[in-house]
C-alpha cells in the first residue's frame, strides 16, 4: 500500500479500475487520474481545491472511503494540500 500511486489532483488511487490520465499526445500521465486529466488538460468544471473537494465528498461516502460527509470534507481537507496539483496553486 505504501508504494501505491494515486492522483496527484483527488487522491484517488490508481488502479485497474481508475486508469491514469492522458498526456496532449496521448501517452500516460501517471500524475492525475483519467477523471482529472485528460489530454493534457484538467477537468475544467475544477478550479479550486474547494471545487475538487465538492465533487469528491459524495463519491466518497457512496464508495464507502468515509461514512458520512463531514469525515470525506475532513479527510480531504488534510490530504489534497499535499498533492502535486495544489501545491503549485
């Protein structure tokens, strides 16, 4: 678990299910996942870490990652700072 890759943008862990993201030529980007980045660009509905964790919270707790959407706010309050992505922002 420790060397798992996740989405540098929403955290999410890279997987057979959550494929990476695409490069402008379409070559793999394992930065971002296939949600957030794709060819070569970000999801442009999300902006703001604030936008990037409204959009995660529900899926979060319909996934079962958190129990309710206080704890999804708070766990992605504490780990989306520290992704690639918003460091820069």
């Amino acid at each position: 678990m420790e060397n798992m890759m996740i989405c540098q943008s929403c955290g999410v862990p890279l997987s057979d299910e959550v494929k990476p993201g695409t490069n402008a030529d379409g070559s793999v980007n394992n930065d971002y996942c296939c949600y957030c980045f794709v060819n070569g660009a970000f999801d442009e509905s999300v902006k703001t870490m604030e936008d990037m964790i409204n959009l995660c919270v529900p899926h979060m707790v319909d996934g079962g990652v958190a129990p309710d959407a206080d704890t999804a706010r708070k766990m992605l309050q504490e780990t989306l700072p520290q992704l690639k992505r918003w460091q820069a922002a």
